[in-house]
C-alpha cells in the first residue's frame, strides 16, 4: 500500500486579516503533505472576496487541495460563486464531486453535511413538516456521500464534512448545542460502504479523535482543536492492523 500524508485542517474563517497568517500555513501544509482535504468554514461571513482572499493565500500548490462548504460559508447564500472561485483557482469542492488521486491511492468525497443530533436520540423524520424538512436535508447530505463511496475505487477512502457524524468529536462543547453540531445520519454511508477515515470540522470545543459505530476513525480538524495548526495523518495509521493495535 502507498503511504499518502493527507493534510486537513477546518474553520479557517479566513477575513480581512488574515492573508499572511493563512499564507504561511499553505505554504507549510503544502511541504508536508501529498495532498490537503479542507473541511469547511473557509470564509468568515461567505462572502465572494473573502473567498478569494483564500485562495490567493494558497498560492501555487504543489499538492492537490481538496474542500467542503461550511455553514459560514453558506451566510450570504454565496455559495455557488464561492465554489466557483475554488475551482477556478484549481481546489476540487466536493459537493461537485469526488476526487481520486491519479494513482488511485486516495480517495476523496465529501459534503456539509447537518445537524439533527446522535443515535440513540438524534432527530426523526417525524410529525410537523418543518421538522421533516429540518432532517431530511441531514438525510440528503448523507445521501451524496451514500452515492459516491458506493462507486468510488480507491485504496485509501477519505469522507469530508464540516458537520460532525459522531458525538465522540463534539464532547468538550456545551451539551445543549451538541445535537446542532452534526448528526450520525452522517455516518451511516461510512459504516455501510466502509471508509478509512472521516475528517470534520465545526465543533471548536471539541475532541480529536472518535469513531463509527462500526469502527471507521473520524477525526475533528477545526484548527480551533489543535491550535490553529493544520493536521497531517498519514493513511498507514488507519490500517486494520494499526486500528486493532490502537484498541
């Protein structure tokens, strides 16, 4: 198997200021790692400029840049113009589509995702049509990544979201917010068609490291959890062999 450095990093919030301190992260990740999955939020308040400022903070990378939309980004409804500045300056956004390492090695696919709350108590589809309509677009995020990891041939797979799939990630936050940090709809694709690794971000207060049910590791990179530093984990320490020696 080929050893792959993903770089991940979350709730960048990039604003006005922030132009040199997000240049030399890029610019670090970029010399680390084979590849940098970012996991939403990327702008502070979704506007097109702020979007634009990002990328020119990214320079010329040398390594394939990969993303999802967060709820920040989503704030001045902007988000097709966002992602459109994305691609234009070569970051592949999910919500458009997977990506494959040309050799196959890694695989990535990904959406926001939403909120709704975790098994055994998370929200159902059931009663007002409001709130059928507040879950079922948790169940129509899931639903994409459902599509993708069902077609997707790769040795390595990778799921993105900003919003959490497991509780495990969001323990450190304040109870009564958990249930609109991410919901475990999120996580039943990447049970069923069994990922390697699930990378979110949004939950700030919360913990790195949590699991599916079944398993898969799922890590939180909100740069707010590891000090505002980006996250490099090499596919070699999601192994079985490495997951069995972690229990």
């Amino acid at each position: 198997m080929i050893l792959i450095k993903i770089g991940a990093m979350a709730d960048l919030h990039f604003g006005p200021d922030s132009l040199k301190t997000y240049s030399s992260l890029f610019k670090s990740a970029g010399a680390e790692a084979d590849i940098i999955i970012l996991c939403g939020d990327l702008t502070m308040r979704g506007l097109v400029e702020e979007a634009r400022g990002l990328v020119e903070a990214m320079g010329i990378a040398d390594v394939p840049i990969v993303s999802v939309l967060g709820n920040h980004d989503h704030e001045a409804n902007n988000q097709e113009e966002i992602m459109d500045v994305l691609e234009d300056a070569g970051v592949k956004v999910l919500e458009r589509g997977s990506f494959i390492m040309p050799d196959r090695s890694v695989g990535v696919c990904g959406t926001k995702g939403f909120c709704g709350g975790f098994a055994p108590a998370r929200i159902a589809p059931f009663g007002e049509r409001i709130l059928k309509m507040f879950i079922n677009e948790t169940y129509k995020e899931a639903n994409k990544v459902n599509r993708s990891l069902k077609s997707m041939k790769a040795g390595f797979k990778v799921v993105a979201y900003h919003y959490a799939p497991v509780r495990d990630t969001c323990i450190g936050e304040r109870c009564e917010i958990i249930p609109f940090l991410g919901s475990s709809i999120l996580s039943d694709p990447v049970d069923t068609f069994r990922a390697d690794l699930v990378l979110h971000g949004h939950s700030h207060n919360g913990s790195e490291k949590g699991s599916t049910l079944k398993g898969v590791p799922v890590r939180n990179v909100a740069l707010h959890i590891h000090d505002r530093h980006y996250c490099i984990y090499d596919t070699g320490s999601f192994s079985p062999s490495a997951s069995e020696a972690s229990k």
